[in-house]
C-alpha cells in the first residue's frame, strides 16, 4: 500500500480532514507546550523585547568605547 505522501503527490483524495486532525492534536498537546496568547504572556514578550533592546544599547556604547581607545591607543604609537 503506498504511503499517505505518494497518495497526496499523485493528488488522489484520501479523505483525511486536515483541519479536524489538527483540532485532535492541539486537544492532545498538553498546555504546558502550548504558546501562551493571553495578556500577561503579551506583557512577557514585551518586556523581553523592551530588556533585549537595552542590551544593543549597553553592547553599541561598549564597541564605542572599545573603537575609541583603540584608536587613541595607536594615535599615540605613531606619534612615538
């Protein structure tokens, strides 16, 4: 008997309700693997969002300061 995916390559109907399959799997998932859509779970991605642009602020002003002395520093060698 040939696979489900030969079947659906040769576009022969194996009259498989794809969206009652997909119904029975969420009902299977346990909730615990399931993305949180609620307001506070809303609230969580925005603060990770808000602390993770910090982040590229604080790493900016740090390549910054890095590029700065390290430009100051071989100014002063060519001066020598």
């Amino acid at each position: 008997m040939p696979s489900i995916e030969a079947l659906a390559m040769a576009g022969v109907d194996c009259g498989i309700n794809f969206e009652e399959r997909e119904r029975r799997d969420v009902e299977k998932t346990p909730q615990y693997l399931l993305a949180d859509h609620g307001e506070e779970g809303d609230l969580r991605c925005h603060e990770k969002d808000k602390l993770m642009g910090e982040q590229l602020q604080v790493k900016t002003k740090m390549e910054s300061s890095v590029t700065n002395i390290v430009s100051t520093i071989h100014g002063q060698d060519k001066k020598l």
